[in-house]
C-alpha cells in the first residue's frame, strides 16, 4: 500500500498497488484513532500528507522531502540558462512523459496529451514540473 524510500526512510502511497480503496480508508481511520488517542503509530510519511489534507498543490520542496537527487535535477531545470551553444532542449532531452516500473515491465505515461512529442523547453519547463509533481502525489 506504501512506497518506502531507503535514502530518506520516508512513505508515500503506492498508486500501482492491488489493494481496494477501502484498505487506504481503514488505515486513514486508525490513524485518526491514534491521533484522538494519543497514541504513536510509527508510519512516517512527508510532510506534503498534512499539506495535501488542506487541499494544497505540492511543491518542489515536498518533493525534495521525498525524492532528494529528483528534486535536484528539476530544480536545475528550473534554474538552467540557455547558452548560445547549448539550449535546454538539448542537454535534458526530455519529453512530457514519465517512466515507471509496474510490476517488471518500465511504462512511459505522457503528462498531458502528446507528452511524448512534445520536447521541455526554457518556455514549458515550468509547466513540465508542475505537472511531474502532481502526478508523482497524486493519490
């Protein structure tokens, strides 16, 4: 049901889990138990999980939280300025997808319609983060 990172020892949801959606609700209820109970339950999860309570859109900072070395690489993306020889386009070579591994087998999943063909230029790079973000916590 979770997503467990080694670097960070921190969870999230697994959105390619098997598991019916009754389950996430049962262990939001044990949670609030807990908490009403004053009892500790040691699950730790980013700090984005009480942020996304209040209907909050992610920031890079949250995911920084969660995936430090990604982070970097997007904040990078973010900061790059275009040079005469080299243009972002061609030092990330990177479209509006995502790859993911599902059971084995590496999925490329477009972020929006035509992800695939459409290359993150110094225009779009804003939107290629944001929309990242919103599809690595999306829950």
């Amino acid at each position: 049901m979770f997503k467990f990172n080694e670097d960070t020892q921190l969870y999230w949801f697994n959105g390619q889990t098997f598991e019916p959606n009754i389950n996430f609700e049962l262990i939001g209820n044990l949670m609030g138990i807990a908490l009403y109970n004053n009892t500790f339950i040691d699950l730790p999860l980013i700090h984005f999980t009480y942020r996304l309570l209040l209907d909050q859109k992610p920031t890079l900072d949250d995911f920084a939280q969660w995936q430090p070395e990604t982070a970097k690489s997007l904040k990078y993306m973010l900061d790059y300025e275009d040079h005469d020889k080299c243009m972002l386009e061609d030092i990330i070579c990177r479209t509006f997808t995502v790859d993911i591994e599902k059971f084995g087998a590496v999925e490329q999943v477009d972020l929006k319609a035509g992800g695939g063909d459409i290359l993150v230029t110094r225009y779009n790079r804003e939107e290629f983060v944001e929309l990242f973000l919103d599809y690595e916590f999306r829950v």
